[in-house]
C-alpha cells in the first residue's frame, strides 16, 4: 500500500511541475494572442514530440521531456512581414508578453501559498510570546512582546523571513533588531543554543512568537505577505550565490528538485497522505517563484535578458541589430546549459554519495 501512495505521489508531483511549466508559457501564450501576435507553436515538454494537433494558426504539442517547454511565436528571433509577427508589434506588448510567463508563475505561487495557509488555524506573527527554559535570546536581553524587525541585516516583515534568516545566520553571532514599545532595540552577536545535524551546527530556536487569528482579511494578507518573503529569498540566494555565502552544491536543478519533492513527500506520508500533498504543494510554491524569479534575471537567453533588449529598444526608440541580440542570447544558451549540465551531474553525485560539487 505505500508504494503504491509513493507511486502515486510520484506522478502527482510530475503532473504538478508539468503544471507550473503550462502556466509559464500560458502567460507568454494568452498575452500573445490578447497582443494579436501569432504563435506558430505552443509546447509543454522538451525533445521527440509524443502527440500534437493544429488549431487556427498554433500547432499545441506535448513532448517526451517534462523539463520545459516553449511558445514559439511568428518573428521572435527573426525579422518577420507577417502583420501578426512579434518583431512587428510595439514595444510595450513585446514587453508584457516577456514577462507575463513570470508574473504568471509568481501568481501560482501565491494560490498554492493560500491553499497551505487555509488549512492552518492561526498564522504566525514576529511578536515573541514565550521563552524556552535557558533561551539564549532572554539571555541575551529580548522579551516577551518584543516584534523582530531585523536579523543580520535581513528584514524581518513575517514569520517566514524570521525562520529564513535564522537559519541562514552564524549561531555563534547574531545581530538582532527588535521593536519595543515603539523604540528600536539592537542586540548585537547573540549566541544560540545549537544542535548537531551531521556535522553541521544547527540554530535551535528557543521562543514562541504570538498567533495571529484566521479570517478572510489576514488570509489574504498573508498569502501575499509570505508569497512577497518568498520571492525576497530567492533574491537573497541568488545573491548569496554571487558572493559566495552559498556554492554550488546549495543550488538543485530538475533532479534536485525531484529528489526532494521525494523526500519531503515520504516524510508527509509518515504522517498522512494529505500531509504528503501539503508538503509537494509546498515544494511546488517554491520552485514555481524560483522559477519566476529566475527568469526575470538579466540574463541572455532568460526572458529577463529579452526584457532588457526591449527595455534599451524603448529608451533608443529603435531596436538593437538583430543579429547582435542573436549572438548574445546564443552565448547565454550555451552557458545556461553548461551550468544546467554541472547542477545536474552535482544532483546525481549528491544522490549517489550523499554530497554534491564542491561539498
């Protein structure tokens, strides 16, 4: 019975990350043809199409690989006559249509975020409540009504910036920023308490922060509240990544994420089978504004790379030379798949030996 709910669980991931590709290139898709721009076809799926079917102008194709897809429209790399062509169309719905796959993904994002708080019966604030016997923090000066504002630097707007900060942050050395009574308070390299997770020292966090009462208003305020956190993450990783704070073997590509969809999802079903699913629609809120984040970036070949040529076509009011942008895009290309050939080899490697690249 419980492989058969792993298996099980296993497709409905699959299904959901296929999802959240569709919803991507629908956001190029539906834009397209709201802009009156021709879409010559709309793909879910990479490599060897397993079935396709024409309607109106658009060949719809699903293909053998659920790693990504595309919307091929009339004039997107080419200089095209066709009145419906990309290249033919003003630059503020060139724009719209690039960046809509994006906002449609941050979007998903906040749907699945508000289908895991429903189901919650409070919300957690940023007002400690309680201390643990022997916390560090009393330790350290904090008290019970004091609302965190900022943790090493990171700001600190809900509960999940806190968690994220604090278990980002040096255990032996925290600076934190709190409001009391009106006045902002700062506690400088504060020690915590840590626990051992192989090899590795882990914060224990010993407060209790205060709950904030469910109803249709706060719901939605935190869906978009914890959805913006979420978003304010993935910046902060990437950015971590730049400066070295994180390497190579924090970052998972297609492999990585299904490996932990996995993990999460057969230590949900330890619990239940919903809270399996809860943990996979997790997941997939997280992968999904990655991905929107992602591609926002100004990157060639990433359609923040697009937006960026768009955005210097509007201020010149006249395009960049084609073939400049062609060669450009093909350049990131190349080294978009080498990076995504190395994350995938360190997520193999982390699966067969326990580390990826570079641990």
């Amino acid at each position: 019975m419980i492989v058969i709910l792993q298996v099980l669980l296993v497709i409905i991931a699959v299904l959901l990350f296929g999802f959240i590709i569709f919803i991507h290139e629908f956001g190029h898709f539906m834009t397209a043809k709201l802009s009156g721009i021709r879409v010559n076809e709309f793909a879910i799926g990479m490599g060897p199409t397993l079935f396709r079917f024409q309607k109106g102008e658009t060949t719809y194709a699903l293909r053998l690989l659920p790693i990504g897809g595309f919307c091929a429209m009339e004039g997107e790399d080419e200089d095209s006559d066709d009145e419906g062509a990309f290249n033919n169309k003003p630059v503020w719905k060139r724009i719209l249509v690039v960046v809509m796959g994006a906002v449609m993904n941050i979007v998903l994002g906040l749907v699945l975020m508000m289908i895991l708080l429903v189901q919650q019966p409070a919300f957690s604030s940023t007002t400690i409540a309680e201390f643990q016997e022997g916390a560090a923090t009393q330790a350290a000066g904090l008290q019970v009504g004091d609302t965190f504002t900022k943790v090493d630097g990171y700001k600190i707007t809900t509960d999940r910036d806190l968690s994220f900060a604090l278990a980002t942050a040096n255990p032996d050395a925290v600076d934190i920023e709190v409001s009391r009574d009106g006045q902002t308070l700062t506690f400088e390299d504060v020690k915590f308490n840590t626990r051992d997770n192989d090899g590795t020292k882990v914060l224990m966090l010993d407060f209790y922060v205060n709950p904030i009462p469910k109803n249709v208003g706060t719901l939605i305020t935190k869906s978009f509240q914890d959805t913006v956190s979420t978003v304010r993450m993935v910046w902060y990783s990437l950015a971590g990544l730049v400066t070295g704070k994180f390497g190579l073997n924090d970052m998972a590509g297609p492999v990585g994420a299904a490996s932990a969809i996995g993990e999460v999802a057969s230590q949900g079903l330890q619990q239940s089978f919903g809270t399996a699913i809860n943990n996979i629609l997790y997941m997939m809120m997280i992968i999904t504004v990655n991905l929107g984040v992602v591609n926002l970036l100004p990157f060639p070949a990433l359609d923040g790379g697009r937006f960026v040529f768009l955005l210097v076509e509007a201020v010149r009011r006249k395009p960049v030379n084609p073939k400049y942008e062609g060669w450009v895009n093909a350049a990131g290309f190349v080294l978009l798949m080498c990076l995504m050939v190395v994350i995938t080899f360190s997520d193999i490697l982390r699966l067969v030996t326990g580390k990826g690249i570079g641990a």
